[in-house]
C-alpha cells in the first residue's frame, strides 16, 4: 500500500477511536475477537498476512485499553506502523 495512503488510514482509525466511548471500543474488540475472517481482512489491508495462530494470540491480548494504547501511540509517532512487517504482529 502507498505510504500516504497508509498515512491516511492510519489517521481515520485513530480519529475514529479517539471518538469512541468505552461500550463502543468494547464492542469493536468483542466484533472482532469473535470475527477472526474480518480480522485477518484488517490486517491484509494494512500489507500483513497473520496465520490463524497470529490471529488467536493477537485476540487473547486484546482489549479496550490496549486499543486506545495503540492508536495514542501511533497518532504521536505515524512511522511505528511502518516497522511492523508481515509476519511479526503477533
């Protein structure tokens, strides 16, 4: 994916979280706990092919806080989204 196009995503997702109360940040995390196919699509879309193992350890640990974690951190350094490669998410 072209990195302003990456860029891009990545500030709609986080502006998107930043926007959600704690009931809707749950449900996302419960939708997608529970979806492990739109998951996988997720992650594909942002250039990263997880197995099945990827998937269920990436699921295990996540929660709300982590979520939010995540997307502040991004928001303040963009280029972390960069360093993660295919194969190393989980």
């Amino acid at each position: 994916m072209p990195s302003d196009k990456k860029a891009e995503m990545v500030k709609q997702g986080t502006e998107r979280i930043k926007s959600m109360d704690d009931q809707q940040l749950k449900s996302m995390v419960d939708m997608m706990k529970n979806n492990k196919e739109q998951m996988r699509q997720m992650y594909r879309a942002q250039g990263m092919e997880m197995t099945d193992e990827q998937l269920d350890a990436f699921a295990n640990m996540m929660s709300p806080e982590m979520i939010k974690s995540a997307s502040e951190m991004i928001e303040k350094n963009p280029d972390l989204i960069n360093q993660v490669k295919p194969g190393l998410a989980a």
